[in-house]
C-alpha cells in the first residue's frame, strides 16, 4: 500500500508533514493532544499522504497502428513500451490499467498493482490486433468520462485524427485533472516518405479507399502537411501542460523508454519540442 | 489536292501509337500497391487532382501521337495537287529515273561524224548533271538481254560519269520491252515520289518488239500496278534520226553439211546474205577457220536486190580434232552497221564416230545377220577415210565400260538385255549417248516395253510379217519425214526410200513426249525418237537386214543410216552455237583446287573472269552472253590446242533498220504517259520539269513536330515526376 511515487495530495496518513493550528471544521481527533498539553493551544498534525499512483495505458490499434514498413508495425512497438511501462510502475507497486482501442473501446482492464495484474495486461496487449478507423479523440473522450479518479493516462499512438478534434479530447483529460503522457509512434517511412515510384496508396484503416500517388509529386505536400500536424500536437499538449514524446518504430522499446525518463527526469521539455525539425 | 504515302506499307507502324497505351493498362495492371496509414497528410486539393490526372492522359496522347507522327513520316506522305501531265514546277519532289540506254548495232550508225550511242552518252551525262541531290539514277544496258550498268539506282553521279567511261560498244539486238520491265522492277523498290523512265534509243522497229502487242499490254499492266507509276520518255539524242543507211548488209546463221566432223573431210558450210540497205549491193565474202582467212574460199555474190537475200556456201575441212569457229565475213568496205558484217558458227571435229553394234541374230555370213549391211555401210572395208568405227559386240557382254567407249549403239533383233545391261544403256543415254534400237521377230516386247520404259520411244506391238514370197507390210512414207536427220531424204517428190519395202514389222504405240520422225505408208509408225536425260533412243519398226525387206539395198540406205547415226552421235548439242539472249556455258575438266576463275575473252576483245562451278566430273563456266559472236576460253583440254569456243548469233532483225512509223508511234503511247521525244534538245528540261502531280513530302515537317512534341514530353515528364 506504500507507493514509491509522491503524491500531490497532502492529508491525513501515516507520515507526519506538519502541525496546523486548529481551525473551525477540523476534526477534533485529529488534533494533536500532546502538543496541546505542552503549548495549550490546539494543534492538528497533518501527514504527507502517500498513494499507488493508477495509470491507464492507452493504445491505439486503429488501423493505421498497423503500418509496418521496413520495421515492425507501430502497433507493436506500442504493445512493447506498454508492456515495459506496465512491468515498471507494477515493480514499483504501482496500480495500471489498460485500455485498448480500434473503432471503439476493446479491452478495458482497470488498474491494479499486483505482480500478477502484469500478465494480465500483457495478455491484453497480445490479443489486440489493428483494425478499424481511428476515432482517436471519442476514444479519450469515453476514457475522461469513464475513469473516476484522476490518474496517469499514457497515451501510445500515432496520433492521426483530425487535430482541432484531437488537442479537445487531450483538453479533456486534462479537464479531469489526469496526468497525460502522449507517446507518439511513427515509422520512419511517416517521417521520412521516402517512395520513389508512383503506386497506389490502400488505407489501411479503410480497405476500400485507395488512392494513386505519385510521390515526387506530393513529397512537399506530404511532409509539410505531416511536420505541421505533429507541431501543432506538441504545442497543444505543452500548452495544457502534458507531456509528449515521439517513439520511432526504428528504435527499440528500450531505448524510446531510457529517452522518455531520461528527459523527464532531467525535467527538460519533451525531445520532440527541441527537435530542429520543428522549425522547419 | 490529296495525300498519299510513298511507303505505304510504314503506314503498319502507326500501330506503335497503341504502345503507350499499353504500357500504361500493363503498368496499371502492376502497380506497387502501398498499406498506409497517414492518408490524412496524402489528401490534395480536387482541382490539383484532377490536373494530375490531366497531365496523365495529356501525357498519354503526346506519346501516341509523337509515336503516330514518326510511323506516318517513315511512309513518306505527301500532298499531291495539281493535273496529269502538269508542265508546272515539280515542286521539291525527288525523282528516281532509269535510264535504258539501247546498246544494239545499229545505235553505230554514225550522223554527222558522231554515232548515236555516244550522242547518247553525252546526253546522260547532260541530265545527269542537271539532276538535284536526292535524286536517283540507275543505267540500264538494252542489249539482247539487259545489262544493268547502274543498280540499284545511285544518288552517286560520279559513279554514273564513271560507268559511261567505260561502256562496251555496241553490238547485237536489242530488246527495249525487256529493258523496261527491268526499269519497272528497279522502280518498284525506290522511294522519290517522281519516276522517270527514259529510253535513249535510235527508234528501229525491231527494238520496240512493235508487233508484240501482248509485251505492250504486260508493260502497261506491271506499270499499272505499280504505288508510283513511272512516266515514260523515248529520247534520240540525234536532232535528226536519220533515213534509212544506203548501204547494210547482213550475214545470217551459218549452216554446216555434216553432223559428225572428222579431220581431213571436206565439210560445206552455207549462210544467207541480207541487202537491208536501199540499193542493190554485190557483196565479197571470205572464210576464216581459228581466225585464219581460208584464202580458196573467198567468193563474191551478188548483186542483191534492196530488202532481198541470197545464199553463199564454201567447202573447207579441218586437219585436226577439237573446236574450230568459222567465221564469214564480208571482204570488202564496211557498211553502216558493221556488227553485222560477220557471221561465225563452232564446229567439233572428232577423230572418228564411234558406234557399237549389238545384233540380236548374228550371222558368220558376210552382209549377214541384222546389221551386216549397216556395218558395211557405216565403216566401208578398205577405207582410210571413213567417218565412222564400228565394233560389234555380243548382247550377252554389253556393260558400261564398252558402252564408255562409244557415242552410239545399235541394238538390232536383241530379244532382251540382262539386267546390268539394261542398266547400263539406260544411263549410257541419260548420260549424252545414243541409242538406235532396231525391231525384229526375236524381240521380247514385253521385256522392252517393262524393262525400258524409261527411254524407249513407243512401246512395242504385235509383230507383223507377210509369209509369202515378196511380201510387204509397208513402205516408208517419205512424206512424212521428220527431223535434220531425214528431212532431206524425204519430202513430197520422189524419193528412193519410198522404193523399199519390208516384209516384216512391229506395230509401235509412241509416247507421249516421244517424236515419230518417218512413218510407213499405212500410217504406222516407222522411226520414233525420244529424248532421255542429255541423249536420245530411236526406235526402228522394222529390221535393216536382208530378210526384213529391201531397205539395205535401196540407193539411199547409206545416206539414211549415215544421218541417222550421225544426227544420234552428233556433238553439236547447240551449247556451242546459240541464239541471242542465251547464256555460254563451258564444260570443262575440274580446274586444280584454288581456280576459281578462268579467262573468256568475249566478242568485243574484252577478257572477263568467269567463275568456276565445280561439279562431279566436270566444272562449267558460265558467261553473260549479251554480246552476239565468239567467245573463247584457252587452256581447257589437249585437242585444238586446248581452246574452247561459243558462238552467239546475232539478232538478224536487228539489221532491219526500218524505223517506227506514226502508227506506231500511237499505237505505242495509246494509254498511258508515255513521250516520244523526236530530239534531245530541251528534253532535259523537258522531262525535270514534269510532274504528274505537284508533290510535296511532309515527312520533315512531322518529323520536327514530333521532336517538338517529344521535348513537350520529357518536360511535362520531369514537372510530373519532380513535381511543381
């Protein structure tokens, strides 16, 4: 019951922070007879309230979180650092939840902090599998409104939704007072658009719709409009106080994750932010 | 004004407009198919897609097209306008002319100091120099047979100037249809869309072949058929082609008395003299035997009235074996066409004839048995200079190495041969000899007509004899001579064969491809002649020996079996003396190997290599004779000192030098562009000036638009793929 992590709220636990004078509204158990006995004046203690901070881990396996390229799929490298992710916070007796998506919620596992919770979630994330259209921001629209207690939402997905959309469902989670961590996965192929030779596009997230392409063409087009969308999104999350971090599906889970804490324990802007391809 | 094409058969390349257009269904069909993800960031505006797509299909079109244009500009089109026969401006169209040059006799015939042919000359060489680069000239020869000087046509006029340097004289007949066809052919694979055939000719009757109406018709009709029919110009370079020469006379084919030539005989040799000119002429003739004038023979005949002939006939004889030419010519001042003042004709002199005889009855009797009377008359006994060896051999031992040793067999009252015989006979005249085969009562017909079917001229009947004393079956009919052989033995009068009677006969069925050269007076068949491989077989219906009948005691048997005999071993074949158009052809003793040319001196003087064709026994030699009189080629074989000759005759109607008549003239201009121009002057430009049809090419302009378009291309190419 005795998490690593320090929580913001203080209250009455076991660990003593401070006396407070007594005051209209407090309990009279709480107050600290002892210090009246030597002061004569009423004092209440008040203890740093230490708890299992609950994260949910959210991944996208929308149909675009299949993509591979020359590397494995985004959806895997997601399943990976959620599987990472979730062994650290259970070894440090942390409660985490699960939360896999496609069209619509698919597997909603509430968070729980012991060892054997891990193969539970990591049995979730072998079942998800990538399909259906991304509805990025209803997804954490229904996780707000479903998860109670304010917590840590990590967030693994390539992030592909309609922005102005997507930066409203991030609002809200932060409206309801969660710690949001937006790990963005991409390919390289994403970043980069390295085609050559005209072919025709198949939506992964849509069978159905195809498009030909002639990627000399639209390179420009592509990368401009791609750069854009991803600085807006770190702006946005900066701009609500959230974190973001980009995972390349060229890097293995661990490094992405030594760069992640490594940032954030250096309290340093998320990489992304800093990196020279935004201002471009 | 109307477009037409001068490749037609390029126009098949326009089908390459369709490549594109499936490279581009092929690549659609393989198109790289990409799974994504971020289509969000793939998404251009409508307008900018559909003008890609635009640019596609505009793409699409400008490669069909540039591929259309270039297929379309190889078919050369151009746009004609203008009327037939336009005398305007030819435009810029290129011409393709032949030029038929008539190199006959009587294109020697001076006028005014210069002759016609090299009035010619200097006209070719006119127009010629007035031709445009891309025009095109080909030079044909007209002889007896066309000799293309220049083909394919040459836009190289030096080679023209060149050829004109070096042409023979000329000489012999002319046959001008046969040139134009050539012209025709040549003209069939050329590409300028104007064609020109002139013909620089002296105008005689006889090289126009006016008579024969059916070559006139065949020339209008491959012309018809023709993409780009050719004009045609009649051109004499002489501003006055002249009358008639006062003075022509002519040496026809010259004939010899013998078919067989020994050394030391006397032989007659006989021609016929021709007064082509317009006054009456007496004519002085010499004899050359090798070249050598045979001074005795030396004769004068005439005079000759103007259009008319007369016979001339010398004896002469030769002292050793081998080819000999004799020529006749005329010994006093040339005439107007001296081509035609000489006459030559090879004769092959033989040691002697060699005969075997194969009589099916012998008998130990002098003048006995079925062939003693032709023994005798053949190789009379006791005389030195008999024509003819005879050797008589038993059928029992007849074979190839006997028969090697002979030109001719007789085979008289032989039942049937063995096999090896039979075999052998027939190959003895499959391989140039001959047969005499001499019915009787001993005859199996029915092994002969099995066994011999091959060769034998008719097939053998039922035997036929009168038993009684002085009986006859039949006479000859000598009106029903037929061949060299017997023709003069014949005829409607009376003739001492018709005496002979016999009194035995074999009924004869002919073959089909078999002659009858004599007949019976019933009717029947006596003597039948069929040709096998390079010899030939008589067959005799009835026997030659004192029992059959009369015959061998007739006056004329001896002269009947002289020129049966002879006219069977004859070694004139006519491939030594031949008639205009034919080819020479040597038969000689295979060369040593690396000869693979020998020398032919031809009848201008020239000395030409002629190729070797190696055969099993012997090679040949082969040369084109367009060129009437002797060829000779030396160092072949022992006897005559190892000299060959040939003979070409030369084209009697090429001594007529009567010219076309204005009917002519229409009748040969009647339906189709064909100009007889009475003058070379202004006939240069004359002819350069004409056009059917005004012309003018469009392949430069398409092949420029499609460079155009293809520059249009790679840069709608590069924008496309590099992107705006």
């Amino acid at each position: 019951m005795s998490g690593l992590h320090r929580s913001p709220f203080k209250g009455f636990s076991v660990e003593f922070a401070e006396h407070r004078q007594y005051g209209p509204g407090d309990e009279i158990r709480h107050i600290d007879w002892r210090a009246f006995g030597k002061t004569d004046r009423f004092f209440v203690k008040e203890f740093e309230e230490e708890t299992n901070l609950k994260a949910y881990l959210v991944v996208d396996a929308s149909g675009s979180m299949g993509y591979a390229g020359a590397t494995e799929s985004k959806l895997e490298q997601a399943r990976r650092i959620a599987a990472c992710l979730a062994y650290l916070m259970i070894s440090q007796r942390d409660a985490v939840g699960l939360a896999a998506f496609d069209d619509e919620i698919r597997e909603m596992i509430p968070p729980r902090s012991a060892p054997r919770h891990f193969s539970v979630l990591c049995g979730a994330l072998e079942r998800t599998r990538p399909g259906g259209e991304t509805p990025l921001h209803r997804v954490i629209h229904g996780l707000a409104e479903r998860i109670d207690r304010r917590g840590f939402i990590v967030i693994l997905s390539d992030g592909f939704d309609r922005l102005d959309s997507l930066v409203d469902s991030l609002r809200h989670l932060r409206h309801r007072r969660h710690e949001v961590l937006f790990l963005q996965i991409l390919a390289p192929e994403e970043e980069e658009f390295p085609f050559e030779r005209p072919a025709r596009f198949r939506n992964l997230e849509d069978s159905a719709s195809s498009r030909p392409v002639h990627p000399r063409a639209i390179r420009e087009s592509y990368l401009r409009r791609f750069r854009a969308h991803r600085s807006a999104l770190v702006e946005a999350l900066r701009g609500m106080n959230a974190d973001y971090h980009r995972v390349s599906t060229s890097d293995s889970a661990e490094k992405a994750l030594f760069d992640y804490l490594a940032s954030r324990s250096r309290g340093v802007r998320p990489r992304a932010m800093t990196d020279p391809e935004f201002d471009s | 004004m109307s477009l037409g094409f001068l490749n037609l058969s390029m126009l098949i390349g326009i089908a390459g407009a369709a490549v594109p257009v499936v490279i581009h269904l092929f690549s659609k069909r393989r198109e790289q198919v990409v799974d994504w993800g971020a289509m969000q960031f793939l998404e251009v505006e409508e307008r900018r897609q559909r003008r890609f797509r635009f640019d596609e299909l505009l793409l699409l079109a400008l490669r069909m097209l540039v591929m259309g244009l270039v297929a379309a500009a190889l078919a050369r089109p151009f746009l004609a306008s203008g009327g037939a026969n336009s005398q305007a401006s030819a435009g810029d169209a290129r011409r393709d002319v032949v030029i038929i040059l008539d190199a006959s006799a009587s294109m020697s015939i001076p006028i005014e100091g210069r002759s016609l042919f090299d009035r010619s000359i200097d006209w070719i060489r006119e127009f010629s120099a007035a031709l445009r680069p891309g025009d095109s000239l080909a030079l044909l020869l007209a002889k007896d047979r066309v000799r293309p000087m220049i083909d394919p046509p040459t836009f190289d006029f030096g080679r023209i100037a060149a050829a004109l340097t070096d042409l023979p004289a000329p000489r012999g007949g002319c046959d001008l249809t046969a040139a134009i066809v050539e012209a025709l052919r040549i003209l069939e694979s050329t590409n300028n869309p104007e064609r020109e055939i002139i013909i620089l000719s002296d105008e005689t009757r006889s090289a126009w072949r006016v008579d024969e109406r059916a070559k006139w018709e065949l020339l209008r009709s491959i012309r018809g058929k023709q993409r780009a029919a050719p004009r045609l110009w009649s051109v004499s370079p002489s501003q006055s082609p002249g009358e008639s020469p006062a003075s022509n006379g002519s040496l026809g084919p010259l004939q010899v008395s013998r078919g067989v030539i020994v050394p030391g005989r006397e032989v007659r040799i006989s021609g016929e003299i021709s007064n082509s000119g317009s006054d009456p002429r007496t004519r002085s003739i010499e004899l050359l035997i090798d070249g050598e004038v045979d001074a005795g023979a030396t004769q004068v005949v005439g005079p000759i009235a103007p259009g008319g002939r007369s016979t001339f006939s010398a004896a002469t004889s030769f002292d050793r074996p081998g080819d000999h030419v004799v020529t006749v010519r005329f010994a006093d001042a040339a005439d107007s066409i001296p081509s035609d003042d000489e006459t030559h004709r090879v004769v092959t002199v033989v040691p002697a004839l060699e005969v075997i005889l194969v009589d099916g009855k012998p008998s130990a009797q002098p003048l006995g048995g079925e062939l003693g009377f032709v023994r005798v008359a053949l190789a009379p006994f006791g005389d030195p200079t008999r024509v003819v060896e005879v050797e008589s051999v038993d059928a029992a031992k007849l074979d190839s190495a006997i028969l090697s040793t002979c030109r001719v067999v007789i085979l008289a009252n032989v039942d049937r041969l063995g096999t090896d015989a039979a075999v052998a006979l027939e190959s003895f005249i499959a391989s140039g000899g001959g047969a005499m085969v001499i019915l009787g009562d001993r005859v199996d017909a029915e092994w002969w007509n099995e066994s011999s079917g091959a060769w034998l001229p008719a097939k053998i009947g039922e035997f036929v004899k009168d038993a009684s004393p002085g009986g006859v079956v039949g006479r000859p009919a000598p009106s029903s001579f037929r061949g060299p052989a017997l023709e003069a033995l014949g005829g409607s009068g009376q003739s001492p064969l018709g005496e002979a009677s016999f009194a035995s006969k074999r009924r004869l069925e002919p073959m089909p491809n078999a002659a009858v050269l004599a007949r019976l007076d019933g009717g029947d068949p006596w003597i039948v002649e069929r040709g096998h491989g390079r010899g030939r077989a008589l067959l005799l219906g009835s026997g030659v020996g004192a029992e059959a009948g009369t015959l061998p005691v007739n006056p004329d048997f001896v002269p009947w079996i002289h020129r049966l005999v002879a006219d069977l071993g004859s070694l004139d074949d006519g491939s030594k003396n031949l008639r205009p158009g034919e080819d020479v052809r040597f038969a000689i003793p295979v060369p040593p190997p690396g000869v693979e040319v020998v020398d032919v001196r031809t009848p201008d003087g020239r000395v030409i290599q002629s190729e070797v064709v190696r055969g099993g026994n012997t090679a040949l030699v082969s040369v084109d004779a367009s060129d009437p009189g002797v060829y000779r080629l030396d160092g072949q074989g022992a006897e005559s000192g190892g000299v060959r000759y040939a003979t070409v005759e030369a084209d009697p109607r090429e001594s007529n030098l009567e010219r076309l008549s204005a009917a002519d003239r229409i009748e040969m201009c009647k339906d189709w562009p064909f100009v007889i121009l009475d003058s070379g002057e202004n006939a240069v430009d004359r002819i350069l000036r004409s056009a059917t049809v005004r012309k003018h090419e469009l392949w430069r302009p398409m092949i420029l638009s499609a460079l155009a378009l293809l520059c249009v291309e790679i840069w709608m190419t590069r924008r496309a793929t590099v992107g705006s």
